[in-house]
C-alpha cells in the first residue's frame, strides 16, 4: 500500500501504512525535506488517496504533477474515479 498526497503546492507519495503517511507530514513540517522547506513550517494537507503499490502511487504522482494546475489535481486525487490524462 503507499500513499499520494498534497500538501500546499506539493504533490509527493509515501509507503503506507498510515503512521507513514503522518510521520512524513511532520518531516514536511520540521523542515527537514528541501521541497517545503520555503514553507517555514506552515503546511496544510489537502488531499490524500491510498493505492495498492508505490509504482502505483508513483505513476498517479505523475500524472497530477503534469496537470500544471493545483486545483485540477487537488480535483482529480478527491475523485473517486480513475484518472485519465
């Protein structure tokens, strides 16, 4: 299992279980990953969804990445139905 998240401008994956996905928000948090570091600390986590591999979550990672809009990933990983680029 592994997860797909955004966090403020950021669209990142992380193996699951859960306790993963929490203690990965708070490495976010601290600061200690140069990507949201800029964020001094500030993140809200916006959406979540959990996939059956990481090569899963790697490949939907991805396609939200491409869409270039915040909005439309945020949209599209609430969605419950499969993406499609």
């Amino acid at each position: 299992m592994a997860w797909v998240y955004i966090v403020r401008g950021l669209i990142a994956t992380t193996s699951a279980p859960l306790k993963n996905l929490e203690r990965r928000i708070a490495e976010h948090r601290r600061g200690s990953n140069h990507t949201t570091r800029r964020f001094d600390g500030e993140l809200i986590l916006v959406a979540t969804k959990q996939l059956w591999s990481m090569s899963e979550a790697g490949a939907l990672e991805t396609q939200l990445k491409r869409k270039k809009n915040p909005h439309l990933a945020i949209l599209a990983l609430k969605s419950k139905d499969n993406l499609t680029e």
